[in-house]
C-alpha cells in the first residue's frame, strides 16, 4: 500500500503554506532578530558631544555610528546644524545628500 495513504501521509504529503502565512512567519523571523539600544554612560555621551561641536565648528568630517533595530549604520559627513530644541543634528554628506540624526540614536561618533 502507498506511504501516503498510511498513517498521517494523508496529510503530510498535500501541505500548503499561503503567501499570507508565510510572509506572516518571515515578518516574525525578522522581528525575533530585532534588538535594543543599550544605554551610554556620561563619558560616552560627552565624547559624542565634544566631536559633533568639533565637527560644528571646525567643518571637519565626523564618521557617526547611528543605532538601529537590525543593524548599525555608518554614516560619514560634517555636521552643519545642530537643533538643541528637537535634539537632532544635520549630517551634510554631499551636494543635497544630507540627513537629520537624533542625538539619542546616535552611539559613536569620532573625527
């Protein structure tokens, strides 16, 4: 007699995953893989302050470790704006390549 039809082979043999199940358990891989932001201590922060005035004020370029849930991301330009209101930094990459970084997301930053 066939495999399939002994047993649980019924079953095992017409199994069907719809395209919403599965991009409902890759979502789910992916969100497992997510991590948190670990907390900085005062020197770590003041280092981050002293080279985005550096950078400020000087037009050197600064090479910002910026956190994210997945991955860290490098990113490398001069600081030409700082918002203390908003908490956020302009980080001029080239000609109309820029971006706005939050303070708190930033975890290094070195000249």
């Amino acid at each position: 007699m066939s495999k399939k039809l002994e047993g649980n082979g019924f079953w095992e043999s017409s199994r069907i995953i719809i395209p919403e199940y599965k991009e409902a358990y890759l979502k789910l891989m992916k969100d497992r893989q997510r991590r948190g932001k670990r907390e900085l201590d005062d020197q770590e922060v003041l280092l981050i302050e002293q080279a985005l005035i550096e950078s400020y004020n000087t037009r050197q370029s600064v090479i910002l470790v910026v956190f994210s849930p997945f991955d860290d991301e490098e990113l490398k330009g001069v600081i030409t704006s700082i918002n203390t209101a908003r908490r956020e930094v302009k980080l001029f990459r080239g000609e109309d390549d820029f971006s706005w970084i939050k303070l708190e997301d930033i975890i290094s930053a070195s000249i």
